[in-house]
C-alpha cells in the first residue's frame, strides 16, 4: 500500500515539474526594450523578420537593426519575445 502511495505521489510531483518547467520557458510578450532594458514605449519600434520590436527611446532602434540577433537573444534569455508584425 505504501510503495503504490509513494509512486503515486512521484508522478504527481514529478507532472507538476513539467508543468511547471513549460510555464517557465513560455515566452511573454515583449515589455523591455532589448537595447537598453528599461520599459518600452509602444510608439517607438521596428519590423524585424515578421515581428514587432519595441523600445524605450529613439537612438535604440538605429543600435537593433546593426545587430538585431544579438538583441533579439537578449530578449529570449529574460524570457521575452517580440509581437507577430499586426
């Protein structure tokens, strides 16, 4: 009785942390601007490859585009990522 117990109780602590890793990985919509990590401004932005990049102020969209990948991995590492192009 005890050991069907215990595995019972292992797959569901064990589904909780699958559960829980995917909710951590998902992406969020983006809120910091990859340039400077501050807030951005929804009116200051560029079309990249199919998706809307935010950002905080206006010299940082001129800083994405000399190195949009390296900026964009920026994002993806605090778990963000810019909108579908509407």
């Amino acid at each position: 009785m005890k050991s069907k117990m215990k595995i019972t109780t292992g797959i569901i602590i064990t589904t909780f942390l699958i559960i829980g890793a995917y909710v951590a990985v998902a992406a969020q919509p983006q809120t910091i601007c990859p340039v400077m990590g501050n807030p951005i401004n929804k009116n200051i932005y560029t079309d990249y490859n199919g998706k809307r990049v935010y950002f905080c102020c206006p010299p940082c969209p001129s800083n994405f585009v000399k190195h949009p990948e390296a900026y964009l991995q920026r994002l993806a590492q605090i778990g963000q990522e810019p909108v579908p192009t509407p």
